[in-house]
C-alpha cells in the first residue's frame, strides 16, 4: 500500500537506493569497529553524544539528531534528507582503593586512566515518507581496569577489559504528525579478559588466573515519541537484554612444590547476559529559545547474577565449572538537561545525573568499581545548514564507599582464598565530547 499517496514505484526505487546506502554504511561501520578497538573503564557507556552529555544525559524526549539512533529512535522521524553524526568521548577516570585497618597506610590508583570511545549514526528519510531508516556502531558498554599486584585483593582481581561494540538498524515510523515509533536490531560483538592472581604475592613463586573470551548476541531496541503540545514532549526508548557465551581460554601458571602448575591453556567459555534498559522523559518547551528535559534511567544489572567458567579438561585441583557468583542489582540513573538557544545555531547546555550503585557489597569486585556517582555537564553547540558539531565537559565524583563482609566472586582454585575487597573505594572522572554532523 504506497504511503501518503506516493508512487509505488518511486517506492521501491528508494527503497532500494537506502538499502544499497545502509549496506554501504554498515561495511564502513565494520571496518571503522574493527580498526578502533579502545576499551575505557568503568562498565556502562551513556555517552553517546556531545549534546546529549552536556544535557546531563537527558535526551530521550529531546532526540532531535541521529545519535537518537541510541537514545530514542523514535526520534529520527524528526529529520529530513541524509544525516550523519560522530564524534569520540575521551575520558580520565581515577578510581582509587584503601585498605581496611589496620593495613590502611596506602591508597591505590588503577594503571589505566584515559581512555577514548568513537561512535557513529547515520539516519534517511526518503522525502514525503513518514518513514525513516537509521544505523549506529557506539560501545554501550566497556572496560579497562589494572590494579596494582600489592593492593591485598590480588586473588581476588587484577586487571580486565570489557570491549562491546553494537550494530544498529532501526526503522522509524511517524504514525501521526505528534507520535513516531520504531524498533531496531542491535547486534553486539563482545570481549571479556579477567586476570587474577593465585597467590597472594606474585613473586617469588610466578602465578596467575586470565580468561579471555569474545561472542556475537542479538538483542532489539524501541522507541516512542510522542508531542502532545508544541511545549511538550514525551519520549521512551526499551533496549532488551543481550546473552552470548564467550568462548575462548583460560591461561595459568603457578610454580612451587605443592599443587604446581607449569604455564599452560586450556579451551573454555562462560556465558553473561547483558541487561535490558527503559529510559522515560519528559521535555518542556516554554519558548523556542528554551528546552527543559528529565528523564529516569532503569537499568536490570540482575541478569548479572549468578554463571559460571567452563573448562572441559580442568587441571587437577580445578573444576569444570566454576562458580562465578555477582549477584548485581537493578539501578536507576536521574538525568536533568536545560538547553539555551540562540539566534545564528548557536546553544548552551548544562546538565546532571545522578547515578546508583549495582554492584553490592557481598561479592564486589575491583574490576567493576561502582558506587553511588554524581555527574556535573555543560556544552556548546552550533547547528547550521549543512553541518553541526557540539562540545561538552563532564565531571563526575562519588562520596567513598566503604565496602566489608565482601567474598570473592570467583575463585579458581580453593586454596586461592583469604583475601577478599574489603576496603574503602573513591572515584573521580573528568571528560570532553567532541561530536560533528552533517545533513543534507
């Protein structure tokens, strides 16, 4: 049934030019994942855009350029022609550890500190359609940790790296001129590293615990906006969880008389199930020269509860499955944006958001080091006829987090035990955005 009265035809002939483009998009997209692999600490990325960081995070509602891709992509139904945006989010995080008393001398800093992130959106909108494609590659997720071997919980963690890059298709409709909606597929390529010691010391006697494994998943995306009043604007978006089994090896070695091991491999895998999001927000317009965002942010780290390693051929003294216990808990993040335009394309915007600790006590682990955050954003911005870009700065800090009763998640060897994360973590992260479009 052609669409608002367009050819049927002129349909199909731009249909098949958008598909020949995203095809296209999706080869370069590819090659542009594979060629920048940069894994940042901490675990979830939200940052996907520059506007959107300066805003705090709150865009759901707003999702007025093509990194709504992410966001909402409900919200590309708002664009005309061919746009393109991308940008990277450099980042400097610095974590820090002190340990319980009476061992509360040292305070300790994590190796790996600057990190940069790339992501890309691409959306079309055939003219006279109320149809609307789009495509993303972003990192919702990613992680660089290295702590010192001295820190006390060495049996416990290390180091790891989180690398998880998304291909995403979407396809929005406007179903009237005040409601769009839209769906996507979001196809995930993940690489998880874990290193921990066997022993409490790494010398004299040379020992370590890594696994390093990598998957494909498949999960989904949508998105509704809806704009009730010229001042008012409703938006949400649903992205589902995403299970994959990584596969790969695990790498060892202990020396000493008792329980030795030489330096050896061995073929193995796990399975995670990365967490299903809802983001709900509420813009308020009161001129054109004004735009006042929230949204809630929810977040099921549940599905980061309880799996296992698996080794088909243990050495002695290991298991063929090992219990990896997390037991995460489901959090929200609180994002206030306000954006200031002015004549000429130009805008300022301010922003913060408040974000929940997932990662309880009980088992927690240095590698993911969470705790209640506050982030602090503004950013400039200028949007002309054919091109945009906008810049934005963040600060983020927590009060210290006092961790205790904590066991080790993952024990790979019984006689691995006796230490464990208790102690006192402290976080602070400073960040720049630099995002760029085009549009035509």
């Amino acid at each position: 049934m052609p669409f608002w009265g367009v050819n049927p035809m002129a349909q199909a002939e731009l249909m098949a030019t958008t598909l020949r483009n995203l095809a296209g998009a999706i080869a370069a997209l590819v090659f542009l994942a594979s060629a920048s692999k940069v894994a940042a600490n901490g675990f979830g990325l939200d940052d996907q855009d520059a506007f959107a960081t300066a805003r705090g995070g709150a865009f759901a509602a707003t999702a007025d350029n093509a990194s709504a891709v992410y966001y909402n992509p409900a919200g590309i139904t708002q664009l005309q022609g061919y746009n393109f945006r991308g940008g990277i989010y450099g980042i400097y995080l610095n974590p820090t550890y002190t340990p319980p008393p009476p061992a509360n001398t040292n305070t300790y800093h994590t190796q790996d500190k600057w990190a940069g992130i790339p992501q890309f959106f691409a959306t079309y909108t055939p003219q006279d359609w109320p149809v609307s494609f789009g495509l993303g590659l972003y990192s919702p997720y990613g992680g660089k940790t290295t702590w010192p071997q001295n820190t006390g919980f060495r049996t416990v963690a290390v180091g790891g790296s989180l690398e998880y890059v998304t291909i995403n298709p979407v396809v929005a409709v406007q179903v009237a001129p005040p409601l769009s909606v839209a769906a996507g597929l979001m196809v995930n390529y993940t690489d998880l590293e874990m290193d921990q010691g066997l022993l409490r010391n790494p010398q004299p006697l040379t020992n370590f615990f890594r696994f390093d494994g990598s998957g494909w998943s498949v999960g989904y995306n949508l998105g509704v906006l809806w704009r009730p009043h010229e001042k008012l604007s409703l938006g949400a978006t649903f992205r589902s969880t995403a299970s994959v089994r990584l596969e790969g090896n695990t790498d060892f070695e202990q020396e000493g008389l008792k329980g030795w091991y030489p330096a050896t491999n061995r073929v193995a895998r796990s399975d995670f199930t990365f967490p299903l999001t809802v983001v709900a927000g509420i813009s308020y317009r009161p001129t054109p020269k004004w735009n006042l965002e929230f949204d809630a942010h929810y977040t099921d780290w549940s599905s980061f509860g309880n799996t296992s390693l698996y080794q088909p051929t243990p050495p002695p003294g290991m298991k063929t499955n090992t219990p990896i216990r997390l037991d995460w808990e489901a959090s929200w993040i609180y994002e206030f944006g306000v954006t200031r335009y002015f004549e000429n394309g130009w805008r300022l915007s301010a922003g913060y958001a408040f974000d929940e600790n997932s990662v309880p006590n009980a088992h927690y682990n240095p590698l993911a080091v969470d705790m209640d955050r506050q982030f602090f954003s503004a950013g400039v911005g200028f949007q002309g006829k054919h091109f945009d870009c906008d810049l934005a700065y963040q600060f983020g800090y927590a009060l210290s987090h006092t961790v205790t009763g904590s066991i080790p998640p993952f024990t790979p060897r019984p006689s691995a035990t006796g230490q464990n994360a208790n102690g006192k973590y402290d976080f602070i992260s400073h960040a720049v955005m630099l995002t760029v479009g085009m549009h035509f």
